[in-house]
C-alpha cells in the first residue's frame, strides 16, 4: 500500500475539539469543587438596632464576642441603625 493511501487517523486538532467540551465540563467542576480557603468556616453576623418605638439608631456601638476566644470585635451602626460584622469565625457569639 503506497504512504498516500494509508488511511489517516484524525489529528491532534480534531481530537482536541472531539473532546473540548468534556474537557471544559471537567476544568469547570475541577474549579467549582476547589474550596477557597479564606472563605471556610467564616460567617456574618447582620442586624438593625433600634429603640423601643422601633427607630433606628444610627452611630450605636456593636460589639460581638466569640465564647470559645473571647475575642471580641466592634462595629457601628449606619444611618439607618443597621451593622454587618464580616469574617467571623464560625462559633457562638454574644
């Protein structure tokens, strides 16, 4: 059988488009499954304070301490009487 007549295999090129979209489909589970460790175990804690007729109370001093470190961290309330304490350590707080 002459080189030209050998019948041909598919190339790397159609091989690669063969399987690109199982390839994509793994790199993106690949990816999505990878947990991001600055965002493990951590929690908000989000909350309005008011009066006892129920108006906000703006300029207010928050603070929330773990129990098991006792580490406490403080934050101020908003115009609208609202707080967000971010990154917290997944735990009990008071």
């Amino acid at each position: 059988m002459p080189p030209d007549a050998r019948p041909r295999r598919p190339g790397h090129a159609a091989r690669c488009r063969a399987c690109g979209p199982w390839a994509l489909a793994l790199a993106a589970f690949v990816i999505a499954a990878t947990p991001v460790s600055a965002q493990q175990g951590r929690g908000t804690i989000l909350g309005t304070v008011t009066d006892r007729t129920g108006v906000a109370l703006p300029g207010v001093t928050v603070d929330v301490t773990n129990v098991a470190t006792d580490v406490t961290t403080s934050v101020t309330t908003n115009a609208q009487g609202a707080y967000s304490v971010p990154s917290l350590l997944v735990g009990e707080y008071t």
